[in-house]
C-alpha cells in the first residue's frame, strides 16, 4: 500500500507558486511554479514592495497583495497575483513570510485586449477619442506645471464625405477613411498622436519636440497626405478636408474643451469653402445672431464715433519714470456700455471691419501725439496695437505713413505692437513688411512675447526693437512673479537678439522687484497706473508733461 505524499512533495508539486522568505525578504525555499516564474535567485519578487513588506512583518497589515510581472532570466514574464502572510515559529515569532502566486497571465492578456479594443477603432486600429482625450488630458497637466511647450489640437473633417458615401456606397465610404487615415498616419511626426474621432474626422495632437512651428508645418503635412487622388474601383476621387486648430494653452484645463474648440475651428474653415486651416479663436463661439447685431452695431458705432483712445504710461522699473503709454482702444456702446478690445477686435476682423479700426487707430494716435507735441512741445512716444491682418493689408502702410505726415508726427514716435501669430503668415510677406516699416523709421515690437506661436522663430525671421513679456507670466494669483524661470528664459532670449524688454501687467511691488532682478528694465501695470484718458495721463505724470496748463510754443 502506497503512502500519502509527505508535505515536501505536496508543496513541491503544487499548481500554484509557493515560496518561503525570510526577515529580509530573500526567498529561503520555492517550489516549481514559483520557480518558474521568478527563477532559482528571486530577487526580484519585492522590488516595488519593500516598505510594505516591512509592514507586515511588523503586524501592522494583515497581508501583503500585488499582482506583478515577473521577470525572469528566462523572460517569459508570467503575470503573477501574489498573496503574502506571515510565518511564525511555536511561540509565535515572527519569522518570515509566505508567499503563494497564481499565474494570471491569461486574464492580464485578456484584459489588455479589452482595453486596447476600447482605446481603437477597429475599422482603422487606430486610437480612439477616449485613448485621444486620455493623452490630450496628460498634455494639458503637463503644462499646468513645465514651461508651456507648443502644441496643438488638430481636428481633420473630410469634405464631402456624405456624397462620396452616398455616391459611391458604405463600403467606397470606408476604403476612403481606411486610406485616409493610413496617409494621415504617414504624415504625423514621431511623437503627434492621431486618433480617428468620428466618422469622417481624425484628431491629432501635435507635440512640438522643441520646434515652435510644429503645428504649423503638420496641418501641411497633412495637406499635402491629401493632394494624391485616391481609386475607386474605375474612378479617381480627390479628396480634401477641413482642419480646425486650436493651439494649447494653460488657460485650456479640460481636453474636451479643447476639442471642442478645435471642432468650432473646423466647422469655420469648413464653411469658408473647405480644403483650409482654421485657428480657433474666442470669437467663433459667438452665435451668428450676436454677430449679425454686433457687426451693425460696430458699424453704426464707427461713424459715431464711439470709438476713442485710453494710454496707459511704460515706465522705467527703477524709479516709475515715464517714457512713453501704450494706446488701447475702447468703444462706448450706447447700450453695453464700454466694451473691451479683447471682446470686439476679433469680432472686427471677421467682419472685415479691422482695416477700418486700424486706421481709425493710427488717426486718432497721431492725433494725439500732434495736440501733445502743439499744445506741450513734447514729442511723446506711443505704442500702437496692429492686427496683423490688417498689417498684411495692401495699403495699411501707405496710410500709416499719410497719416503721419497729415499730423506731422516722426515714425519714430510710434511703436507698432503686433502679436507673435504673424508668423502663420505663410509666404513672408510679413517679414518685408517689418523691415520696410522699420525702414520708415517705425519701432516694431512683439506684444504678448511667449503666449503666442513661435516665440524663437520670431526672433530669427524679424528684425524687431521691442518684445513685451505677455502678462500671464508676470501677474498671477499671488503677489510674486507668475513664472519667474520663464520670464528669465525670455529675458535671455531678448538678450541674444539685443531686443529691449517691456513687461506688461505688473501689479504689485514684489512683481516689481523680481523682474528687475532679471535685468528687465520697462514695463507697465496696474501698479503704475491703469489706462488713462490723455488728460489724466499728463496729470499723473507733471514731470514728463509739463505741471501747467497747456503752453503755446509751437
Ligand atoms: P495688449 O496690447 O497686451 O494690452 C495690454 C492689456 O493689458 C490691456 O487690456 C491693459 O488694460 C491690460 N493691463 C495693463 N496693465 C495690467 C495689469 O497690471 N493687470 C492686468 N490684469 N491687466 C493689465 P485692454 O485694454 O483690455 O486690451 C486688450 C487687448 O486688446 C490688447 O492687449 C490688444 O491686444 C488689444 N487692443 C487694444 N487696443 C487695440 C487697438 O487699438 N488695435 C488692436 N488691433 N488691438 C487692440
Ligand atoms: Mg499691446
Ligand atoms: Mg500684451
């Protein structure tokens, strides 16, 4: 008659790992199963649950379960669930632990199969909206924290999608996104993302890798991916599409938003004709209905005259001296009341109005600087916001160079401030205009330095006098600098191109000290003073104004 086994052989030829450890964690005897995962050494059992393991054997947790994988010499990398409980002796010391693991290979396999299939799609394999949003959620933390890096969301809607599936039929509708999406993949840069989002359309999140005009030179890429005709069956279809951009921003905190701003762009440059780029800004969220009565009402507005000049004084940081105010541009709206820049300039643009603003700007500007040069004998220096649209404008030039000579105002008295996304403008003409208006004796500087495009490819291509250090860097929910190593990193930058600095919005003492610690020696500010009427600005300021009333001398 054959014995039972002993306890050795049980252990031995059990279907689950078993493993003795001691105090210090090493694995005192194992048998097969366990071997077979973790190997004749196991060293490798407690790697990420050292502190925990302390704990159990100190009693201060019941347990010890992890799942893992393992990572033998042999490398098969078995999934593992493992259980470990402590060992005592007969008087109840402790003495080490148990370990028992099950192989959970297979339901890890399966589960990864679930998660893959829910993150793709499986018309194309490629990622979905959730695997999408997942990313752009990661992207969008990332820049809550690190010095904000470019990049974009980029929403592709094929045109006419519905005929050729109507046209052509359901399966012609998919061989088209099928071959679409493959190109569009060919097309994206090692480190973008594309996920096909819907039926028609593909989202790509474009990460710049440390070239600012990264999205720029994908929403081409992705272009030219479209440009070759594609067969079905006997025919050749073109193929074109709609791409909305929206640039990535800290002012973005949810994905979805982001993507919906996205969507907006692609819906505008769709309704502009299709096969074109669109870049998202606030305006395009606005109803048709407000626009229609806006668009009257700026019209209406413009030959009332509702429209007129506040200046806010830059100053040198060291002592509050004045030397110069930038002029922004108000409109009093009969019913509104004052209405912001921010809200009625780029509804200007879309409605073609912004030439007419523009100009309305530079004549009241001059005016200005003549009524200051007659009535003080001052030549004061004023920086005047440009849309760049309105700078690419056939005759924007001339006019501002009439307009001048009509007040008999010097170019040099006036400092245009255009914004970093001129640089979409894509076949450098904004360039030559720069430096013909630079020529004229104009200054030119960047507004909003560092929130924009390309911040460095700026520098590179245009030739400039002056950059502002965008607000968002400097004022921030405290006292403090908002973002002290940026605004290092673009004073450097200033610094290499021999650009003089303005910092814009600073608000407290503290703001004050640190940037002139960082060697930024202008700016302007709430601190100093809010935008003022021109009166009110010569009376803050007596020492660069004259303290009297007007004088005579011409
Ligand atoms: P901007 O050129 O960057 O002007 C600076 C803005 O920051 C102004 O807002 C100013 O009032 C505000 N600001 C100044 N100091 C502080 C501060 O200490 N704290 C805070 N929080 N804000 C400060 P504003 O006047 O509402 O103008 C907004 C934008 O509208 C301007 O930004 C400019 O881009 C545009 N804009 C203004 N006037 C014109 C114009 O005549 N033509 C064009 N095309 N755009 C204009
Ligand atoms: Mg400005
Ligand atoms: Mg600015």
């Amino acid at each position: 008659m054959s014995s039972l086994p002993n306890l050795a052989t049980v252990f031995e030829g059990a279907a689950f790992g078993i493993a003795v450890l001691d105090l210090e964690g090493a694995v005192r005897d194992s048998n097969a199963v366990f071997r077979k995962a973790y190997g004749e050494i196991s060293a490798d059992l407690l790697r990420d649950h050292q502190a925990e393991f302390t704990a159990l054997l100190q009693g201060n947790r019941p347990h010890l379960e992890f799942e893992q994988q393992a990572r033998t010499a042999g490398g098969d990398g078995m999934w593992t669930s493992c259980t470990l409980s402590r060992l005592k002796d007969e008087r109840g010391n402790v003495r080490g632990a148990i370990c028992l693991i099950r192989d959970v290979t297979h339901v890890k396999e399966t589960e990864q199969r679930m998660l893959h299939d829910m993150t793709h799609d499986p018309l194309t394999g490629m990622p979905n909206r959730l695997l999408f949003e997942s990313k752009l959620r990661e992207q969008l933390a990332a820049l809550q924290t690190a010095v904000p890096a470019s990049f974009g969301v980029l929403m592709l809607d094929i045109d006419h999608f519905r005929e050729i599936n109507e046209g052509f039929g359901h399966d012609a509708g998919e061989f088209v996104v099928s071959q679409i999406g493959q190109r569009l993949v060919a097309a994206i840069g090692a480190h973008d993302l594309i996920a096909r989002v819907g039926t028609d359309q593909f989202a790509i999140l474009a990460c710049s890798q440390g070239n600012e005009r990264h999205v720029e030179i994908t929403a081409r890429h992705l272009f030219s991916a479209l440009a070759k005709p594609l067969t079905l069956g006997a025919r050749t279809v073109y193929v074109s599409a709609s791409v909305g951009v929206a640039l990535g921003s800290p002012a973005y905190l949810r994905a979805e938003d982001m993507i919906r701003d996205a969507q907006i762009a692609t819906r505008y440059a769709k309704a502009s004709g299709g096969s074109r780029t669109a870049i998202f800004d606030a305006t395009m969220a606005v109803s048709a209905e407000e626009r229609l009565q806006l668009s009257s009402d700026m019209r209406a507005g413009l030959e009332r005259g509702e429209f007129f000049l506040l200046y806010q004084p830059i100053v040198q940081l060291e002592d509050g001296e004045f030397t110069g105010c930038e002029a922004l541009l108000r409109w009093r709206h009969p019913k509104e009341g004052i209405i912001s820049p921010a809200e009625f300039i780029p509804l200007a643009e879309q409605l073609g109005l912004s030439t007419q603003i523009g100009r309305l700007v530079a004549r009241l500007a001059c005016r200005q600087l003549a009524a200051w040069r007659d009535e003080r004998g001052l030549q004061i220096h004023m920086n005047v916001n440009v849309a760049w649209p309105d700078l690419l404008e056939a005759e924007f030039e001339q006019s501002l160079i009439a307009v001048t000579r009509e007040f008999q105002v010097k170019p040099e008295q006036l400092m245009l401030e255009i914004t970093e996304n001129i640089v979409l403008n894509p076949d450098g003409k904004a360039t030559q205009v720069v430096e013909r208006l630079r020529q004229h004796g104009f200054g030119v500087c960047i507004d909003d330095f560092g929130t924009g495009y390309s911040s460095l490819h700026y520098l590179q291509r245009f030739h400039i006098d002056a950059m502002k250090i965008d607000r968002s860097f400097v004022c921030g929910p405290g006292e403090e600098l908002a973002s002290e190593p940026i605004v290092r990193a673009l004073m450097t930058l200033a610094d290499g191109f021999n650009v003089r600095v303005v910092a814009e919005g600073i608000e407290t003492e503290r703001q004050r000290h640190a940037l002139l610690a960082a060697g930024c020696r202008y700016g302007q500010g709430f601190l100093f003073s809010r935008p003022r009427t021109a009166e009110e600005l010569a009376a803050t300021y007596p020492a660069a104004f004259g303290a009297h009333a007007p004088c005579q001398s011409g």
